[in-house]
C-alpha cells in the first residue's frame, strides 16, 4: 500500500485538530442542557451512595467487591456532584472534554505510528465525530467509556513515543504506559484488551521482540489477567444462550457495527433483538464471511501494512468482549449497541481510512481532493452526531424514540415506565410496565414498579401481591422488601414494616431510602432514639437526602432540640429552597427561639411560595405584634383569618389587635362571625362578652348578650376566675350589682393573692358595691 500523502501539512492543514474540536464542542452543544436519564444513571449517579455520600471517595475505591468497580469514573462523578451541586451540566461538558481529547490522542497516535498529518486526522475525526459515539459521549454513565479510552489511547501513545528511544527513556515511557494502563482497568475494566494494542504498537514502531521487550510486554497481560480475574469473580452471569449459539450472535453482530460504521442510519439506544431461530441462517453466513475476510488478509498479507492490522487488532479484540462470547445482562434485551463500540471504532476508523486512502491513491487525488473530501466527510457527520445527540437530551426523548424504532424493546418501556411515574403520569407508566410483562411476564422490574404504582393509589393488597412476586423471584430483594415496610406502613402494621426495612437492609445496607423508611417507622412505633440513629444513617450515605434531613429534624425539635432540628431544615433548604413544610417549621423553631428578624423573614417566604397558608399568615402576626409593629401584625392576621374564616386562635388575635386601637366594631364582628360558625368557643365567647360589657362606646354595649356569652365562657372554661370576672361585669352593666358582686368574690377566690389580676378584680368588686358598673378606658 502507498505511503499516506500530506505527511507534510500545509500551513491551513496545521489548524485540523483545532477544527477537529471546534467541531465536537458543537455537534455535542445540544448535550450541554441535557438531563440525567432513566438507564443506569440513577444506578451509576444521582442515586449512587458512592456519589452521594460524603466517604463515597473512599468507598468507590475500597469496594473492590462491586461488579461496577470503577473508582476512577467514580471519582469524576463525585467530585462533579459536589462543583455541579447535583446538576448534570457539568457531567456533560467533561464527557465532551473527554472525547475531545481522546481525539486528539488518537491522531497524535496514528501520527506517531507513522501515518501522514492529514490522514492520522481525518481517521481520527471520523472516529470522534462519528453518530455512534453520541451513545458513549451523551450518555453520562458512558463515562466509564471516555476514561478508558482516555488513559488507553494515552498508554499506546506512551509505549509508541518510547519503544525505539535509548534504554533510559524507553523504560521510562515503558513505566508510564503501565501506570496508564493500571488508570484505564480502574476506570473500566474492558481496559483488558490494552495489551493486545501495545502488542501491535510494538510490531508496527518495527522494534524487535527481544527478550526485554517480551517482559515488558508481558507485564501488561499480567495486569490484565489479574483486572480480569478479579472481574470474573465478582460477576458471575449464566449465559442464557449455549455456547454455539452465542459464537453465531458474536458472528453477526462483528459484521452488524461494520455495517453501521458504514452506514449509520437509524442509530437506536437499544437495538431490536434478533430472532434466534433463524440464527443457524445468518451465524453461518456471518461466519463464512469474516472466513472469507480472514482468508484474503492472510493471501494479501505481505501487501498489507502493520498498522492496518493494528486496526483490525483494536476492531476484533475490544469488540470481542461485547458481542456474545462473553455473556452480560445487556444481552436479554440486545445483542449490539452503540456504546459497546466505542475504543473498537479506532480500529474500524483505521482500516477504513487506510482503505480510503489506498483508493485515492490510485486514482492519483491531489491533496487538494483528499483535503475537501475529508472535510465534507467530517462536515456530514458531525451534523448526524448533532442530529444523534437530540436522543439522549432526556429519558422522555431516548424511549420514545427507541420504541419509534424496537416497539418491542422491554428495557424501554420498562425505563420509560419509570420516567413517568417519577413525573406524576402513572397511567402511561402502567402502561409501559404492561407492556413489559406482555413481553415477558416474569420482568422482576415491571413487577416491582406494578407493585408501586399500586401502591401510589392506595391499592395496598395489588402492591403487596406484585412485591411478594418480585421477592418469590429472587431479584431486586432489597427494594421489594422496602416498598412492602411502606405498604405496611400505610395500612398502620408499624412492627411489620420495621421487620420488612430491616430484611430490606439485610440485602443492602447501603440504601440511604430504607434506612430513612426504617427510622419513619421507628418513630411511629414511639422510638424516637432508634429512628435518629437511621437518619444519620441515612444521612452518611447521602448527605443532600432532604427527607431524611426533614425526619430527623422533626425527631429532634420532638426530643426539644431546637438549635439541632434547624440546622437540618437549613440543610433541606440548600437542596429545596421552596420546601414549604421546611420553611415553616424553621419559622415556628425561630419563633421559639425569640429570633425575631428570622422567623419573620422565613413566614414570609412561605406566603411567597404558598399564599394559601393560614398557618404561616397567623404566626407571622404572631411576631410582628411581639416585635411591636402592630399595624403588620394586623394586615398578617386578617389575611391569616381570610384564608382560614373561623379560625378561633386567628379570630382572638386579630379582634385584640383591634380593641387595642379602640376599634371596639371591627372587633365584635371578628368575634360574632367566628362564632357564628362555631358557638362552643368560651375564649372567643368571653372576648366577645367583656366587649359587649365594658366598651366606652354605648354603641356597642349590650349587657344582655354580654351575660349570654359570658355563661359560654364560664361553662366552657371550667370556672377559670378570668371567664368569672367577665360574667360579674355583664351582670354589673346589667345593674345586678349584687350578682356581680358575688361573682366577683367568686373570681377573687380563685386569683393567686397580690398579684396585678388580684388588684384589678378587687377594684372592680369595690365599683359593684357602690353600683357602678366597669367601663374600660
């Protein structure tokens, strides 16, 4: 094959890895504003304890026991958590950032692999931009994708730049390689195929395979081997498929992503399943043409440069572990998949772009052909990358259009089931997880979530029957047994849905939700020290979890821990600052607490969130007529007593508020239509008959009404001597001054010696002796 042109670049050629990235940040823009999505982000970030919690550093890279041992990626997704406070904007840039600069390690690469300028970046900008990768880069849990490739691409590049220096360097590169390779396992461990590249890389630099170099070699199969064993016993899958029949899937799906990398229309998320029965058809055909592909290789082998099958290698060893042979979950709702391609299309791209090249080479191209056709070629696809990236922009937008595409794709509507039922519209949801279990009855998921929705409609006894099933099945035991604790919980059999949280934990003692379940329930059942104790628990685990922060503070203002319950109802704020129920309760805590300027402001911010909340209204009158500000405390409880008409405690401030300013009317007519509603009132019915007794303004006295509901007030509050001293006063504006008299004594009787009420009631009975009627001032 002739040697790549353009090795030499032009001036104008120089700016193409520049362009090359101008060209990623904007076929990827789109992702910029995208959401988290149904489909493992939950499981990979926004509901991961090695995320969320504040030792999930450490945990990510102690829990080696994890099947998704990926404490590099982990780490990203941590500390982009706590920058990004939780919002997946900046995931997404770093993903672009990331593929971005795996581009340009791979033309830095293939350059130093000896390939010309303007070749080693065309092949490495079809690779970036090509739609496929949209499924590595817009997806964030791909993230694991862009960090191995990332150290991949960088230890090939390290080995490549070293292997023909002098003995220093070379075993200076050659330890670095091996540090990155060691990077790439701990980001995801399909990193294992690396050795095979750096085979290749040596063999296509031209360096001998010494003794020395076989060493150096081998310590990466060693590490891969011990990466890979580890991996191996920490997941064990069955296959669902035998042996010969999962080598005619890996048959048909090596050709498939050929097929699609050349042809990428109606990119998918989930690609419809094959039928296996015809498998014996399409494996045998598959399998005839990659004998017939090896065959022509080995007969042109001597025509073929190293590193077209440096590609090849890449192709056939990264796409070898995704594609059958060796089994995954994955494979019950696909055989293939976007973002199973990702490192293997470096391969294809470069085979393709040696292939290219070959051609334009014997139809004699100039420079100046190859450069526009690269262009256009780069052009073309990152609009269909930018097309692709629109997919993934939420979990809505990714099922709807899979299912466009695969109306049978179980793990659609099973993710889009959950979608909307987390966005409040469970009757699509129903719909979703029914179609699921049309395609598979015994889907433990669609079970599980059937179960929930059940449960959101109060439809106790369906939940139980669709929980117990999931649990008869063996699968997602942990949340089954959850959800049952909150159907018992809901039908008030409090001790079993202690028993139902603490068989949840037994399974995973890692969901912060179970341990805030688990302490709800205990401070039902009266144990309040328990149900703290969860909810710190909790707590460690995810730090920003608002309902437990909520519970427990709840549980400490309880135990009389003011300070500590508004500490937490802050932290439920810094997660959502329109929490209504978090912000009253913390005016309330500030109320008690005489911190004036700070329960004012939170009762008006909850008016400002919810109008409509009487409660807040009236305790925000509360303290501004502690605080002296009478006239605001007024215009706080008429709106509290317009939203709440009747309201006794609302109606008695607002008529003090109101007899305080001489309003002896506006009073009155708080207190009759409160009463109105509700005669069994005896504070209002004494209010409103010391009123009726004693105004100055002959206008609103009436001594016979004063006396009916002074006798409310007296009946109904158990002979209180303050209810007595309004009855005498009726009576004495009545001109029963004996009565009124007696009566008093009677209030006396009652009074605590030397105290002002003590006082005030003896000077009222001296008036009765004397027949005169109290008239206040």
């Amino acid at each position: 094959m002739t040697q790549p042109s353009l090795n030499t670049p032009s001036r104008s050629l120089r700016a193409a890895p520049w362009l090359l990235i101008a060209l990623i940040v904007a076929a990827y823009a789109p992702t910029w504003d995208a959401e988290f999505v149904v489909w493992d982000d939950d499981d990979h970030i926004y509901e991961n304890r090695h995320i969320l919690a504040e030792d999930g550093y450490w945990e990510a890279w102690k829990d080696w026991r994890d099947p998704a041992f990926y404490p590099i990626t982990f780490t990203s997704w941590y500390v982009e958590w706590r920058v990004a406070d939780g919002d997946p904007w900046l995931f997404h840039v770093n993903n672009v950032v990331l593929h971005a600069t795996n581009a340009i390690l791979l033309g830095l690469l293939l350059r130093a692999l000896g390939l010309g300028y303007g070749l080693a970046w065309t092949i490495a900008g079809v690779w970036a931009l090509h739609p496929q990768q949209a499924a590595s880069v817009a997806w964030l849990t791909e993230r694991k994708n862009l960090l191995y490739a990332l150290f991949y691409l960088a230890a090939m590049l390290a080995y490549a730049s070293s292997v023909t220096r002098e003995a220093g360097a070379a075993t200076r590169g050659w330890i670095l390689s091996l540090v990155l390779a060691l990077a790439a396992l701990l980001s995801k461990a399909t990193a294992v195929t690396l050795p095979i590249a750096i085979a290749l890389t040596h063999w296509v630099r031209g360096a001998k395979f010494d003794r020395r170099a076989l060493v150096r070699i081998g310590a990466f199969f060693a590490l891969s081997i011990v990466v890979g064993l580890v991996h191996v016993s920490r997941e064990e899958v069955t296959p669902l498929l035998p042996f010969s029949t999962r080598m005619l899937v890996a048959a048909r799906a090596a050709w498939f992503y050929v097929g699609k990398f050349l042809w990428p229309t109606e990119l998918v998320a989930v690609y419809p399943r094959w039928a296996l029965e015809s498998a014996p058809i399409w494996g045998g055909v598959s399998f005839a043409a990659l004998g017939a592909a090896a065959a022509i290789g080995l007969w042109q082998a001597r025509q073929i440069p190293e590193i077209a099958w440096l590609g090849v290698g890449m192709y056939a060893a990264n796409i070898a572990l995704v594609i059958g042979v060796v089994w995954f979950p994955f494979m019950g709702y696909s055989f293939v998949s976007d973002h199973l391609l990702y490192v293997a299309a470096a391969g294809l791209a470069l085979v393709f772009g040696l292939v290219a090249n070959a051609l334009l080479t014997a139809v004699r191209a100039g420079d100046a052909v190859r450069v526009t056709i690269g262009g256009a070629l780069w052009l073309f696809l990152a609009f269909l990358t930018w097309q692709q990236t629109g997919l993934w922009e939420n979990t809505e937008a990714l099922w709807t259009r899979t299912l466009a595409l695969n109306p049978e794709s179980r793990l659609a509507h099973k993710n889009l089931g959950v979608f909307l039922m987390e966005s409040g519209r469970p009757d699509e949801a129903h719909a979703h997880f029914e179609a699921t279990l049309a395609l598979e009855p015994n889907d433990v998921e669609a079970l599980l979530n059937m179960g929930v929705l059940a449960s959101d409609r109060g439809d106790w006894n369906t939940a139980i029957r669709y929980y117990t099933r999931t649990i008869e099945r063996g699968a997602y035991l942990a949340m089954a047994f959850n959800n049952l604790g909150i159907a018992a919980t809901r039908t008030g059999k409090i001790d079993a849905a202690i028993g139902f949280y603490e068989q949840s934990l037994e399974h995973d003692s890692g969901d912060p939700r179970t341990w805030m379940n688990l302490g709800a329930a205990r401070a039902a059942a009266g144990d309040l020290d328990g149900a703290i104790e969860d909810y710190e628990t909790a707590l460690r685990m995810n730090p920003r979890g608002a309902k437990a922060h909520y519970n427990l503070a709840v549980a400490l203002y309880t135990r009389n821990q003011p300070e500590a319950a508004a500490e937490h109802y802050e932290h439920v704020l810094a997660v959502e600052p329109a929490d209504v129920d978090a912000l009253y309760n913390l005016g309330v805590i500030r109320m008690d607490l005489r911190q004036t300027a700070e329960a004012i402001a939170r009762f008006r911010e909850v008016l400002a969130v919810d109008a409509t909340h009487p409660e807040a209204a009236h305790n925000l009158g509360v303290v501004l007529l502690n605080s002296g500000d009478s006239v605001a405390a007024e215009e706080a409880f008429t709106r509290a007593y317009t939203l709440a008409p009747g309201d006794p405690d609302t109606a008695r401030m607002l008529a003090m508020i109101r007899q305080r300013r001489d309003d002896a009317g506006g009073a009155i007519a708080v207190l009759e239509e409160a009463l109105a509603r509700d005669r069994e009132q005896p504070l209002l019915a004494n209010q409103l008959a010391w009123l009726r007794a004693t105004s100055a303004d002959p206008q609103w006295r009436n001594p016979q009404e004063a006396i009916a509901w002074a006798k409310i007030g007296v009946l109904g509050g158990g002979g209180h001597p303050s209810y007595l001293d309004t009855l005498a006063a009726a009576l004495a504006a009545a001109g029963r001054f004996s009565d009124a008299e007696a009566m008093t004594r009677a209030a006396i009787a009652r009074t605590p010696e030397r105290t002002p009420a003590a006082v005030e009631r003896e000077r009222r009975r001296a008036l009765y002796a004397m027949e005169k009627p109290f008239a206040a001032q």
